[in-house]
C-alpha cells in the first residue's frame, strides 16, 4: 500500500529552522516527482518546493532563498529544509508523490511559527 509519512513539524520561534521529513513506502519512490505543499487557515493549498524524477527542483517564487528540498531516493526520503522562519509560514506541509495521473498525499505536519 502506498504511504507517504511527514514528521519534523514543530513550534519555533520567528527566525528558527526545521526541516521536515517524508518517507515513502509501496511505491517506486525514484520514479515520482516530490512535493511539497502547505495550507494555512482559511487560505488555499499552495506549493512550496519539488524535486522531480529527473532531480531537476522547483520552487515557489517567494520561498525559494528560505526553503530547500531534496530527496534520497535509497531511503525513499524527501526533505524540506526551511530556515529564517516567519509567523507567515505557518502551516500544515503536506508532502505529494506524483507519477503520471497517480498522486499520493500524506497526512501532513504542523508546522507554527511563533514568539
């Protein structure tokens, strides 16, 4: 059965890091494009990061000097390394594998930025 399990969501303080893990289980991890997504309250599901096939990354124009991603396709890995964290991103990070017209959610992590 295909599963996709965050962890390293946390509380931090306004200019802390985390970095967020996923691990993937039941699929051909290698294969799928990785992404991640985030979705604060009462604001819609948007990217964040994705490490395609093919290595190749993409990013959200606006997170891209802050947040970092990148896979292990041994450990059927992905991570998303966040630093100079803002009340802003403050979320629930969803990770997505994506093959073709297959796509895999994962129940996501809760990520709070706060003083």
């Amino acid at each position: 059965q295909a599963q996709l399990v965050e962890s390293g969501g946390d509380s931090v303080q306004p200019g802390g890091s985390l970095r967020l893990s996923c691990a993937a289980s039941g699929i051909s991890f290698s294969f799928y494009a990785l992404a991640w997504y985030r979705q604060a309250p009462g604001k819609e599901r948007e990217l964040v990061a994705r490490v395609r096939a093919n290595q190749r990354l993409d990013y959200s124009d606006s997170l891209q000097r802050r947040f970092t991603t990148s896979k292990d396709n041994a450990k059927k890995e992905v991570y998303l390394q966040m630093n100079n964290l803002k009340p802003e991103d403050t979320a629930v990070y969803c990770c997505n594998a994506l093959l073709e017209t297959r796509g895999i959610w994962g129940q996501g992590t809760q990520v709070t930025v706060t003083s």
